[in-house]
C-alpha cells in the first residue's frame, strides 16, 4: 500500500514539473530557407535573400456575376463607391452623380417642384479597362468579374494616388490624403466594344484591323476624374475663307523653248514703193 502511494506521487510530481517548464519558441525560419522555398523555372540561378512583399492588390468577391466573364481591353461600366481605409470616409460614388437630365416630348427639359431640372437616375462609369485611364488598383482590381458581380477591392497606396495623393476642389471635399489606402466596392454592370474613331491612311494594327482610338466622356468621381488642371484641347478650326476641301492640285505648266527661225533664213524684205505715174 505505501508503495503504491509513492508512486503515485511520484507521478503527479513529475507531470507537474513539466506543466511549469516553459515551452521552447519555435523557432524563426532562415531567410535562406524562403528564398529556397520559391520555385525557379530552368536556367534562373538561385539566389539567397530576404524575401519581401512590397504591396498587394486584394479582391473580396461578395456576389458572383451570372453573366459573362468581363473581357479584357472592352468599354466597361460600373457602379462604385470608394473609401478612406484609414476612417472610412466616402470620397465618391457614382451613385451621388445624378444622370442626365429628363426630357418632355418636346426636348424640353422637365422640372421639378422647386423649378429645377429633375434629372434621371444615377448612371454607371463607363471607362476602357486595361488602358490606363483610371488608378491601376482600379483598373487590374475589376478584372476576372462577371456582368452582375459585386467586389470589394482594397488598394494600397502605391497602386492609387501615390505619394501626393490628390487634392480636392476645396475644403468641403478635400480629395485623397498622400499614401492614402483605399477601399472600393464595384458593380460590373455592362461591358462593350470600344468606340473607334474614323482612320486616316497610314493608320492601323498589324493584320489590317483598325487601331482602336475611344473618345470617353468625363468620368466621375476619384477614379475617373482626370487630374486637375487637365482641360480637353479644341479642335483648330481652319483659317477664315478657307474650306475644309482642299483645292485641286494644277499640274506645271509645261515649258517650251520659243521657235527660232533657222540660221539660212533671210529676214524678209519690205516691198519698193510704186514708182509715180506722168499725167
């Protein structure tokens, strides 16, 4: 009996003794260990480092599209609303920009009870993906969706307004700060072919298609704004008195050497003069 009580308190003494050993850190692995870890396609040397990710583009899908996934390089609209990721403050949304104004039978604007024009609903952004029009966040964040889908993507500031951010018009919308992160929920409403612009001769791609030149509206809001001061250039008109056909082109007249009479050829001589008659 006494030996079975030593035993058991042996035991329990030995496993209390290591519930208060401290358990050892695990271990960080070497730099050299996730440089190894990256696969390399034949002929690229290997190297050791520090492996670093300096920024990264996250897409959170929170409603898949039914339709057609969108393709690359086409007139896309969408709906938007972007934020501040540091407070979460609204900047823009394209469902703060009233659509185009409302017309009566007659062209005529209607008003509304205040004796303003009412205007109709909210219209989506429309923009040439893949093109640089809009920040790149933007632009590469909305590829892969589907016509219907809904996206939350989150841009870090290198991929936004950069360093300088983008001032606002005045204090009441003070644009986006320097470095700013944002978040952007988007709606892929429709997607179309771009416009093309008449070609002049000489111009065009290889395979004899013509070379796509859109002619976009104002976008509105953060993304779609074009930077400040950037007015669009008039076309020249031609000088006054002249048309737009340009006048036929007259060949040169052709020059040719005066005749001259052969070297033998006397000068002619006047005829005499009739001699007088006697009466």
């Amino acid at each position: 009996m006494k030996l079975t009580l030593f035993a058991f308190a042996l035991v329990a003494g030995t496993v209390a003794a290591a519930a208060q050993t401290p358990a050892k850190p695990a271990t960080a692995p070497h730099p050299a260990a996730a440089s190894a870890a990256i696969k390399l396609p034949p002929g690229v040397p290997p190297v050791h480092g520090i492996v670093r990710t300096a920024f990264s583009l996250r897409i959170e899908d929170y409603k898949l599209g039914t339709g057609p996934e969108a393709e690359p390089n086409k007139l896309y609209k969408v709906h938007y609303t972007g934020w501040l990721a540091s407070d979460g403050h609204k900047f823009d949304s394209s469902y703060d920009h009233p659509g185009p104004p409302e017309l009566d039978k007659d062209s005529k604007p209607v008003l509304g009870p205040d004796g303003n024009p009412k205007h109709s609903a909210p219209q989506p952004m429309a923009f040439p993906q893949g093109m640089g029009r809009l920040i790149p966040g933007f632009d590469q964040g909305v590829n892969g969706m589907r016509i219907g889908g809904k996206r939350r993507i989150f841009i870090p500031w290198q991929l936004a307004y950069g360093a300088k951010g983008r001032p606002g018009p005045d204090a009441t919308h003070p644009g986006i700060p320097p470095k700013a992160d944002l978040i952007f929920d988007v709606e892929l409403v429709e997607v179309a072919d771009l416009p093309q612009s008449p070609m002049r001769p000489g111009m065009g791609m290889p395979g004899g298609r013509p070379m796509p030149r859109p002619q976009m509206p104002g976008q509105p809001g953060a993304p779609g704004t074009p930077p400040a001061g950037a007015t669009a250039t008039p076309a020249t008109p031609p000088p006054a008195g002249t048309t737009a056909t340009p006048p036929a082109t007259t060949p040169p007249a052709q020059t040719t050497a005066p005749a001259t009479p052969p070297a033998s050829t006397p000068p002619s001589t006047p005829p005499p003069a009739p001699a007088p008659q006697s009466h």
